[in-house]
C-alpha cells in the first residue's frame, strides 16, 4: 500500500496552500502559525467519526531558529488546531491511535481513488486530508467540505 502522501506513481504530494488558505478557518490558522503549517512534530489528540462526520483535533506549534540554554529549538504559538470533515466520502486508516504526525497534506481529488467496497468512495473535487507519521495512526480521510477551528495554548 502507499503511504497517505503518495501518488499512485509513487511520487510524493502535499498541501496545496491556495486551497488551505481558501477554506473555512484556513486564514486564521496561517494568521496564527504565520504560514501555512505542515504541521510536523503535532500531536493527533483526538480524530471522531459519527454520521458522515468526522474531526480531527492536532496539538501543534510553531518552531522558531531559536535555540534554548540547553540546545533545544524554541517552541511557540501552541494551539490545538480542529479539521471539521462534513458529508465524508472515504476514509482509510492504517496504525495505532496514538499519533505524532510527520507531515499533513490537503488537496483535492483530481482522480477517484479505489478499494472501497463497502462506499461509493471518494470522487473528483472532494477534498483529501492525509497524513503521515512518525508513529501511530496515519492515512487519509476524504470529504466534500473541510473547515478549520484554531485554539491558542498559553
């Protein structure tokens, strides 16, 4: 199986940033972080799944070039960053629940992806959020309207 951000010609993809800044909550999350986040080193926190619904909540932050007394990089702009998925059309998931993500990617569906016998499945112009891990759950979740909620840490 490919990773989540593979294409089917093994070539890698990730977050188209007009289309992140075009949905709803997008601006304000890249208000917020002051660019559009890959949202490497985030905590999955929470991901449900109810009635062709589904949120995925990521505890991110933002690293500086800062270093601190003992080597460490710097971390600021802490915030608990919600995906809203409304009408889903897919979902494949693959690992454990417990998360730190590697990379989030966000894009639409330029050709219908297969394997789901159980769905329709996803079709042309709905929006992919996939995700990669450095341990835990990974994979892609597909939907027909994906919204952003983003709440400060401090």
């Amino acid at each position: 199986m490919l990773s989540a951000m593979m294409n089917s010609d093994g070539t890698h993809w990730s977050t188209d940033m007009a289309l992140f800044a075009a949905l709803p909550g997008g601006r304000a999350v890249i208000d917020w972080f002051g660019f559009v986040p890959s949202f490497h080193d985030a905590e999955l926190d929470r991901l449900e799944l109810a009635r062709g619904a589904a949120s995925m909540a990521l505890r991110a932050f933002r690293m500086t070039e800062a270093v601190d007394a003992k080597g460490f990089f710097v971390l600021d702009k802490h915030a608990v960053v919600t995906l809203h998925f409304s009408d889903v059309t897919g979902v494949h998931l693959t690992g454990i629940a417990a998360s730190i993500l590697l990379e989030v990617g966000i894009r639409r569906v330029a050709v219908a992806p297969t394997g789901f016998s159980t769905c329709g499945g996803p079709n042309v112009g709905d929006i992919e959020v996939g995700f990669e891990t450095s341990y835990g759950l990974e994979g892609s979740i597909y939907a027909r309207e994906v919204s952003f909620s983003v709440d400060p840490v401090r």
